[in-house]
C-alpha cells in the first residue's frame, strides 16, 4: 500500500449530468470532514482545490449528442490538466466529481504522464452507451467508458480527449458491482466483468479479480455510490433501489482494492447533496466509508 500523500482535486461538474446538483459534490464533500477524515486515517493530505464550477446547462438552440459536448470536452481538459499538476507533485489523486466523465480526464492525464493504468469501475452500470444509439438520451454521463475505449460511433471531442486513442483497453478494464443489466450490446468489450451478487459472495477474491486488469503502473479505482443500494445509503443522483452493494459490502472491497499492490488513485463521483438531509447524515458515511479505505494500518 502506497503512503505517499492523497493529492485531492474537486471536479464541481454536472455539466454532463442529466440535471444540476452534482456541481456542489465536492465544496459538500469537504464541508462533511473529508480532508480531516482522511487526516484521522493516518494519511498526508495535499488539497489541489477545484476547477471550475460547471452547471448542468440547456444545451439550446442546437442540440448536440452528447448533450452540451463541448462544453463537456472543455471541462475534462481543465480538470485533465490539473489531475497532470497533482500526479507531478508526486501524489495519488484522490479526484471528487461531478460526474462520471471525469474519470476520461484522469484517464488523460495519466496518459499525458506517461503511466499505463488499469482501471477498476466500480459502478452501478458500465457506462457503455454510444451516442448512436442513445440519441433519446444523449446524457455523456452515461457513455464514459464507450468514449474511453474508442467505441465506435463515439463524438472525438471525448474519445480523443488525450493523448492517445483508446485512453484504456478492454483488456485493462474490469467493471465491478454492478447491478444493472449488460451495457455491451454490441459485443464490443471483452473486459473483466464482477457484478454485484460476485462481489457479496466473495468480497476480498472479487477485488483481487479486478486488480488483475492493472497495467504496469497499477490501477485506478473508479467509484460510482450509485453502486450502492439507495436504500442503504441515498445519495447517488441516479438512484439504484432494493439492488447493488451495501455500505459494508462496498467498504470492504475499496479497503481491499487500496491495500492491493498497484493502487494508482481514487475517482468518487456522482454523490449528489441534493439527496442528503440538512445534517449531511449520508455524506458523513461516505467520508467515513473513503477514510476507512485509505486509512494506514490493520
């Protein structure tokens, strides 16, 4: 386990959400004891701040797909070039959407800094919805990793928003805990596949799985909370109901994933404050939940 320091980064975007709200994840995030949680677990904590604040916006008078993707495009590249800031300091990114397409920037920068990085998607779905064939809901949220992987039928102001085309392969993938149905409608993506049911049988053998798809400077470790059941714990801005993780269950794979030889850093996306009561119940438990993985010792 890396105890180099967390170089913590917010992302305040929905701007490729399918409403406003996620904007306010990370300043919410803080405001719930993050940086002191993180503190508390025993780990150095460098705060890179935010980029700029970006608005779900009616995408008007043209209609793109994805929707508003531009705008999108512009702030993936803002957030590509400060996550590149936080990787040259020496620091393991520790990034706090918004939205799901953050990870594309994360994914970007790494590229640009030369590191080959598996990644470990944690999430309710898979995000492998093309433009093409979503143009009823032209929602980018939901078609990061179709632009991540190069998918046919991808808009290029995503897919070749780094340096090189795919930013990740199938090979280098592996979707964990969901619970929605397959994504993969055309049989495009042969990556390592361990939905939710795999993951509460088999915690600990499920992360060491997923670990497997590291490239040869590790693994990110991509976190959708919508892989959580909302019952047990309503935060996600796309609601899951009575399917997905618990919040013990989740624990214990990201401790399991962080303590993992080639743990690179930590996307946390799609928490919306919007869901939480006045005293910030729900997002407490998730600051506890990220302290609980990171934290230095047994």
């Amino acid at each position: 386990m890396s105890t180099a320091p967390l170089g913590l980064l917010g992302v305040p975007s929905s701007a490729a959400a399918h409403a406003p709200g996620l904007e306010r994840a990370p300043a919410a995030l803080r405001a719930a004891g993050l940086v002191a949680a993180l503190t508390a677990a025993g780990r150095d904590v460098v705060d890179h701040g935010d980029t700029t604040v970006a608005r779900w916006r009616h995408d008007a008078p043209v209609r793109t797909v994805p929707h508003d993707v531009e705008r999108v495009a512009a702030v993936l590249q803002e957030a590509r070039a400060a996550v590149l800031g936080v990787l040259a300091a020496g620091h393991v990114p520790v990034v706090l959407g918004g939205e799901c397409t953050v990870t594309l920037a994360v994914l970007a920068a790494a590229a640009d800094a030369g590191r080959d990085l598996g990644v470990v998607y944690v999430d309710g779905g898979q995000d492998l919805h093309l433009p093409t064939d979503h143009t009823d809901e032209p929602i980018a949220d939901s078609m990061g990793m179709a632009h991540a992987l190069d998918l046919p039928g991808t808009h290029d102001a995503l897919a070749g928003l780094g340096p090189r085309r795919p930013l990740v392969t199938a090979d280098r993938l592996a979707f964990v805990g969901y619970a929605d149905e397959e994504e993969d409608v055309h049989g495009q993506v042969p990556a390592t596949r361990v939905p939710a049911s795999v993951v509460v049988d088999g915690t600990e053998d499920a992360a060491a799985v997923a670990a497997g798809v590291a490239g040869s400077d590790g693994f990110l470790v991509h976190l959708d909370v919508d892989v959580l059941d909302f019952f047990a714990l309503p935060l996600a801005d796309v609601p899951t109901y009575g399917r997905g993780l618990t919040e013990p269950v989740l624990a214990r794979l990201l401790r399991a994933l962080v303590r993992t030889d080639g743990f690179a850093g930590l996307v946390v996306v799609e928490a919306n404050p919007d869901r939480d009561d006045d005293a910030r119940t729900h997002l407490r438990t998730l600051v506890a939940l990220l302290a609980g993985a990171v934290a230095v010792g047994p």
